[in-house]
C-alpha cells in the first residue's frame, strides 16, 4: 500500500483542477514556489527538511481507482456531482510530468527564499500544493527546533524521547527523521531507527523499579538481564539514595568485567540532583558513567540548567521537541510565480496585499549563497531568466539588517538543485544526517 495519496489534499485543490481542465488550461505550463514567511520560534534560521518524503510522495502520484470512485461520488450544493464523469477519467490517466528543484535536507535557510520550484501543467502543480506544505513544513519546523536544543547543549548529545507524545503515529516517525537531521543523536523510536537507520537508545522506565520490592534489587535484576546497557533510572523514590544504589550495583557489573553507562534523572532540581550525582559518581570511581537528564526539557530551560553549572553530559528531550511545543505550526505557503501564456512567453505573478510579509516575489526563483572561504556571507533570491550583476546587494546571513554589495571574490552556489525532471527523479536521497 502506497503511504501517501493524492487525496490527502484540500478539496479547493481539486476543485482548481477541474476548473483548469473545464477552461481547457489544464496544460499551461506554471511555476510555484513553496517557501515560509518568517523563522519559527523567534529565532534567525531555520533547517530545510522533509524533501525525501516529498519525493516518496511525488514517486507515487497516480490517482488509485478506489479514489477515483470516491470522487465520483461528491456533490454540489445542488445535490448535483462535483465532477463530471470525463475529468474523472481525465485524472486517471494523468501521469506527473513537473520538474522539482529544491535545497537539499538540513541546510540552513531563511525566510522567503523558495524550499521548492515545481515547474510544469498549472492543474499538477495546484494539486501538489496541500500534501507538500504539509510535509515540509512539518520537517523543517521539528529539524529547527532539534538544531536550537543541540545548541543549547554546547555539542553534548541530545536524545530525541518524543515518540508517546507526537501527534500520532506517522507525526512521531516524520518528527524523529526531522529531530535527527536536525542535530539529535539518536531516538527511542526503534521503527524511526530500522526505517531511516537512525541509533536508537533507550533502557528502563519507573514501572520496571516498581515491579520489585527493592529499587537495589531492581536495578540489579536489569544489569543482570541487560549488562551492556545499563543506565539507571534513580529518581523513582528518593533521588541520591537512588544514586547511591546504582553505584552499587556499578560496582558488582565491574567486578563482571562489565561497565555501568550511567544514570538518568527525570524529575527534581536536575541541576541540584545532577552535582550530587556527579560528586557520588566520581568519589566511587565512575568518571566515565554519564548522567541522562529528562522531564519537559527545551532550549531555554536546558541553558538555564547549563547557567547553574548542572553535570548533564546527555540530554533526553520530547514532548517540546517532537510537538514544537512552543511554534506547532510553520506558515509555509505555496505561490504561483510565473505562467507561461499563450504566446510562449512567461508571464511573472505576483500576489500583494496590505501586510508587506503576505506580498510574494515574481517570476521564476533561485536561490544563490555566497561564502568568502568557509564563512557564510550572504543569499540572493534571483530570477533565473535574468543574468545576476555584480552590483547588486545581498542579504546578509549574520542577523544584520540591511544589505551588502557582492564581492567578485567570494564564491557562490545554488541552492535549489534539480529533484524531477519531466516527472522522472534525477536526484538521488543521501544517507539520512548527510548534508
């Protein structure tokens, strides 16, 4: 079974398309760009993500026949069919035909510049529009979010636990994808880590220690079952006495010639807890045993835990990860830049309003980045169909406001790179957490 169809759409979508194929302007040639009006979370960047399962889903655009039926069956406000029977067998045969360039998954981007050019009939283009805002914007809002935790952390490794809290089952593999190429080390979604390859990670929960009458006892019994995987959960009663017991148990797991990973704090002043744990640790000669740190964890409250001087070495963050707690929602739009009329020529497109961030950039979008050695400079957003003069300005990429003039010697790539041509994938996906 296919995991995406073309009905996962809006109606208006389908509705345009009968109303390009009923005006006979279903095959006139169209460009749309999906991109975002401004970063999530207040922040100066955002990671693209999501161009994979966009291409999953571009592979498979064919109407299936039960879909098919299914449409057949809609009516008018006048209890009439919404779609006459020939566009029915007109979406049938209707084979993807559009070119597809897009930036390449975990590079930083910004607002307005185009994540995707699709180029090809006006009437494939707007059924596009819905299944691919929902996935990229998805993506790149939980691959920004993770890229944010792992700064926050100052290179510690942060694991991604937000699988039970996702927007369900299919919201949390997509955020677990998004989360690694974002910056997380790993995930405890196992099917995330057979499908995308991702590690995965994980040990016990609190009901493990309740099952048993003595937290020791229990701990022991894990290292027994598990002894190349012991991280103790140690706050289910009482924080450092909990400490104190997995040390114990460390202990007898070296006498084995096996070696306790570390333990896991969930609840409590982390900060407070994780100093005691580490002075514990240490004085019992486990300097190499990490402490795990869980429970509501983000970017402002892991910087505030680093300001108190908190002995975190992993970080386990979920529920503000996978559900961008804080942002649920990128505004991704999908707009129509160019339309090629009857006389073969392109006509540019632009859609204004009152509110300047809702007015959209003609024509046909590319965008150029410029670095002078490995620095990062600056963006372009250009049309292709003119040439680019040096004199123009750019802006820059280091928050300033403003623009700044191009330099001859800096060098330059574009950013959107050929996906589809003429419906026929020409890219191959890299390994996932390759950019």
């Amino acid at each position: 079974m296919k995991r995406f169809s073309l009905l996962q759409t809006d109606l208006y979508q389908l509705t345009m398309a009968y109303g390009y194929w009923k005006s006979k302007r279903s095959d006139w040639e169209a460009v749309f760009h999906l991109f975002f009006r401004s970063n999530p979370f207040g922040g100066q960047y955002s990671i693209a993500c999501g161009l994979a399962d966009a291409i999953e889903y571009l592979n498979g655009f064919q109407f299936e026949e039960n879909e098919l039926s299914y449409l057949s069956t809609l009516t008018g406000n006048d209890g009439e069919v919404l779609f006459e029977e020939a566009f029915i067998d007109y979406l049938r045969n209707l084979k993807f035909e559009c070119d597809v360039d897009a930036i390449e998954e975990g590079t930083v981007v910004f607002p307005h510049e185009p994540l995707m050019r699709i180029k090809g009939p006006i009437l494939q283009c707007q059924i596009l529009e819905t299944a691919l805002l929902n996935i990229i914007n998805f993506q790149t809002l939980i691959a920004t979010k993770a890229s944010r935790v792992v700064q926050a952390t100052q290179g510690e490794p942060v694991l991604e636990f937000g699988l039970r809290r996702a927007q369900a089952m299919d919201g949390a593999l997509s955020a677990s994808r998004a989360a690694y190429i974002g910056g997380c080390s790993a995930t405890s979604n196992v099917y995330a880590g057979m499908k995308y390859g991702i590690p995965v990670k994980g040990t016990h929960a609190h009901s493990w220690i309740m099952s048993f009458d003595d937290e020791e006892e229990a701990f022991q019994a894990y290292a027994d079952a598990m002894p190349n995987n012991c991280v103790f959960l140690v706050d289910t009663y009482n924080t450092v006495e909990g400490v104190k017991k997995a040390i114990s148990v460390g202990c007898k797991l070296g006498e084995q010639g096996k070696q306790m990973v570390g333990i896991r704090l969930d609840s409590g002043d982390l900060a407070e807890l994780s100093i005691q744990a580490r002075k514990l640790l240490d004085d019992a000669g486990f300097s190499d045993a990490v402490i795990v740190a869980s429970n509501d964890l983000e970017e402002e409250a892991i910087a505030a835990l680093k300001a108190k001087g908190a002995k975190i070495g992993v970080w386990g963050v979920g529920t503000k990860l996978v559900t961008a707690y804080d942002q649920p929602a990128l505004g991704g739009v999908y707009k129509l830049g160019a339309i090629r009329g009857t006389d073969g020529a392109w006509q540019y497109r632009i859609k204004l309003s009152e509110q300047v961030i809702k007015v959209s950039n003609p024509g046909i979008q590319q965008v150029r980045r410029f670095k002078q050695g490995e620095h990062l400079v600056g963006d372009m957003i250009y049309n292709v169909e003119h040439s680019i003069d040096e004199s123009l300005e750019i802006r820059p990429l280091d928050g300033n406001s403003g623009s700044m003039q191009i330099s001859p010697d800096w060098d330059s790539q574009d950013l959107l790179k050929p996906i589809f041509e003429k419906g026929k994938q020409v890219y191959k996906i890299p390994a996932i957490g390759v950019v």
